[in-house]
C-alpha cells in the first residue's frame, strides 16, 4: 500500500514537472513558432498554444489515470483500519513524546491535504463547468505540500533510520512487521 501510494505520488509529481518544465506548452508554442519562421510560415500565439496543448495531451492524460488510480488507493486506505490494518494513530494523545506527535500530525495533515487534491481533481475533471476554475486554483497548489511532505518524510525516514529505529528502511522495503 506504502509503494503503490507513493509511487502513485512520484508519478504524479513527474507529470507536473513536464508540464511546469520541458513539456510546457509556452515552450512547445515558441519552437513551433520558431521552426514555421524558417519555412516562412506562421500562426496565431493562440493556435500555437492549441497545438502545444495537443502536443502535451497524451503526457497530461496520464496525471488524470494516475489522478483516479490514487483515489482508488486512497479510499482502500481510508478502509483498511476498519479491518485491523494501517490503523491511524492519534497525534493528541498525552502520553506520546513531542517527536512522535510531530510526525502523527505531519501524517494527518499529510492525508487531508491528499483529500483536497483528490476532491478538487475530481471535481475538475467530473464536475460542474462553473466549479472548474476556483478548483483549479486551489488544486494547483498541491505542488507545495506534496515537496514540504517528500522533503520532511526523507529527513524523517533518515533520522529514525540512523538513529532509534535502525532497520526501518529495510522493514518498509520488504513488508517484515
Ligand atoms: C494527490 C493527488 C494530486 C496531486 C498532488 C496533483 C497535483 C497537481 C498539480 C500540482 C497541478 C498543477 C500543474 C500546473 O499547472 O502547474 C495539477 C493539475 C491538474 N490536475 Fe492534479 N493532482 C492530483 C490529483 C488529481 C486528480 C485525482 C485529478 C483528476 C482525476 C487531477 C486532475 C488535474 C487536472 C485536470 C489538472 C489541470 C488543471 C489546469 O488545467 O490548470 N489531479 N495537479
């Protein structure tokens, strides 16, 4: 469950990377537009913005599938506790040092902002044409806690490793309890 969602997650980001970075469709635009100045030809900024958007389509059409793949996973997630597994663990009990609190908190908030990337997707991709924009707001920021999460989780997973809990890379890796 740990590596299909986070595999899921790396895909994701890879997409967003493409589209913020070599698949953009303002540089797709602009060799498109330079290649037809040496053929003496041109088009419109907002045909070239149509073709590169073409262009990039069948990449970006992966970031949806992926999109649906991650809100199958997440509701199993959200089911499994249910059957003895993958219990969540109450960030405000008394008795849990500051350390462990700190990382059950980052967990949670962790999984509401999932939440809202999922919903806002959805709602973008399935919902009402008038929701499409103010979704699209809110969901584009999903870059910068899914980078804070991925920062802080390594640091995280580094430390305990290093120090109090040695063998837990080993553990997430081949599934031993
Ligand atoms: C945790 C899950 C998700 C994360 C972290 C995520 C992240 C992002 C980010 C950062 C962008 C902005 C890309 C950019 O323009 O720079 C984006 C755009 C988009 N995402 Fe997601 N996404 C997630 C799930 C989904 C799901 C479930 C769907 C739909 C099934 C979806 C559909 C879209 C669409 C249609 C856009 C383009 C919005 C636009 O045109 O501005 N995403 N996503």
């Amino acid at each position: 469950m740990h590596w299909l969602i986070a595999l899921s997650m790396l895909f994701l980001l890879l997409t967003v990377f493409l589209r913020l970075g070599w698949m953009n469709k303002v540089h797709i635009a602009d060799i498109i537009k330079q290649y037809l100045a040496t053929t003496n030809q041109t088009l419109s900024d907002e045909q070239l913005i149509v073709l590169a958007k073409q262009i990039r389509k069948p990449m970006w059409d992966w970031h949806i599938y992926i999109g649906y793949v991650l809100v199958g996973l997440y509701v199993i997630r959200l089911l499994l506790p249910f059957f003895g597994e993958m219990k969540f663990r109450n960030p405000f009990n008394k008795e849990l040092p500051q350390k462990v609190k700190f990382q059950y908190i980052v967990y949670l908030l962790f999984y509401l902002c999932v939440a809202l990337s999922l919903i806002t997707g959805l709602v973008i991709e399935l919902g009402p044409k008038e929701f499409k924009e103010p979704m699209e707001k809110i969901h584009i920021l999903s870059i910068y806690y899914l980078l804070a999460f991925i920062a802080i989780h390594f640091a995280g997973v580094l430390m305990a490793e290093f120090t109090n809990q040695k063998g837990i890379i080993s553990k997430i890796i081949s599934g031993n309890k």
